[in-house]
C-alpha cells in the first residue's frame, strides 16, 4: 500500500495508482474507501473501463442496486 501511495504522490496526473489503492481497499473489504478512491480515479481518467469495472464490482458488494443499474446505462 506505501508503494501506491507513493506512486500517487511522484505522478499525481496518473490513476493508475488510486486505482490500485482502492483494490487494495476492496480485498480487505473496506468498500466504502474503495468507492472513494475508484471515483477519485475517475475524475483523473474518466475513459479508463477499469475504473468503472471496480465501481461495479464494489457497488455489488456494497449491495446498492439503484448504482449498479445506473452505472451500466451510463
């Protein structure tokens, strides 16, 4: 995780590292951080699918329905 965060911190026009800090937040199960790193990636990168990918995937856990369909129309 320091690595990520580190990452962040050298490139901070880059995604890719928020990205991963909220998939590490996912695997411990930490959705609701998850969620605001995912959405911090999509405000750097809005064109990257993997970014919505784990907003699906973290909203299916969190079990928010209303999201999960909207996110899929969007």
């Amino acid at each position: 995780m320091l690595g990520y965060r580190t990452a962040a911190c050298l490139f901070p026009g880059c995604h890719l590292p928020t990205l991963y800090i909220g998939m590490e937040y996912m695997r411990t199960h930490s959705f609701k951080l998850a969620e605001q790193f995912f959405m911090q990636a999509k405000t750097i990168c809005p064109s990257d699918p993997l970014v919505y990918n784990e907003l699906g995937v973290v909203a299916y856990h969190m079990k928010d329905v209303w999201f999960t369909r909207v996110a899929v129309f969007c």
